[in-house]
C-alpha cells in the first residue's frame, strides 16, 4: 500500500508542475510564426553597390554592408542571382539594395531592387 501512495503522491507533483509553468508564461506568443512585420522582408534588404555582371554565370559581384541573415560582414563577394531577369536590370556601378539568402548552400540574391 506504501507504493502506491508514493506512486499517487508523485504523480500528483508532477501534474502540478505544468499548471504552475502556465501561469509563468501566461500572455507570451507560443507561435512559431516570426512576430516581424509583413514588411520583414524590405526591412532586410541591404545597401550594396554593383561591380561586376556576369550573365552567362548568373553572377553578380556587389560592394555589400553587413547580412544581418547569413551572419556575414561587410565585403566584396560574387552571388548567385536567383533569374535573369535580375541581371538584365542592373549594370557596374548601380547602386542596388539586396536580400541574400542560403539556397542549397549557395548565397544567393533572392531580392534585388535599385537604390533610389
């Protein structure tokens, strides 16, 4: 009869326990959802500078600030564009703004409007 109390008492300590943690975390977003804006996206679009097109790699090296996303600091650095169309609309020395992402491991511009 002893286990079975202690088995009872136990089992009434741990079903405690997740009602207390509730009450800690009431009113805290449990979303997985990002809390950004619907703009997060132009928001994250980094100053860069265009110094070279290279349409039949698909290449694009830009003069770019620090990408917040992918952790990298400001440099020099050829990227992927993600379609043509994105290098028919840019020439060396445009100044641009970018999102870059990782796709499939290559850092890729996903994101590319002129700077006005």
């Amino acid at each position: 009869m002893k286990k079975w109390i202690v088995a009872f008492a136990a089992f009434g300590a741990v079903a405690a326990a997740p009602a207390f943690a509730g009450d800690d975390m009431a009113g805290m977003n449990m979303s997985m959802k990002p809390a950004a804006s619907k703009d997060s996206s132009n928001a994250a679009l980094t100053d860069a500078e265009v110094r070279k097109v290279d349409p039949a790699s698909g290449m694009v090296t830009l003069k770019h600030g620090a990408l917040q996303n992918v952790g990298m600091p400001a440099m020099t650095m050829a990227f992927k564009a993600k379609d043509a169309a994105m290098i028919k609309q840019i020439h060396q020395g445009d100044k641009v703004k970018v999102r870059i992402e990782d796709v499939d491991g290559t850092m890729t511009i996903v994101k590319l409007e002129k700077a006005s």
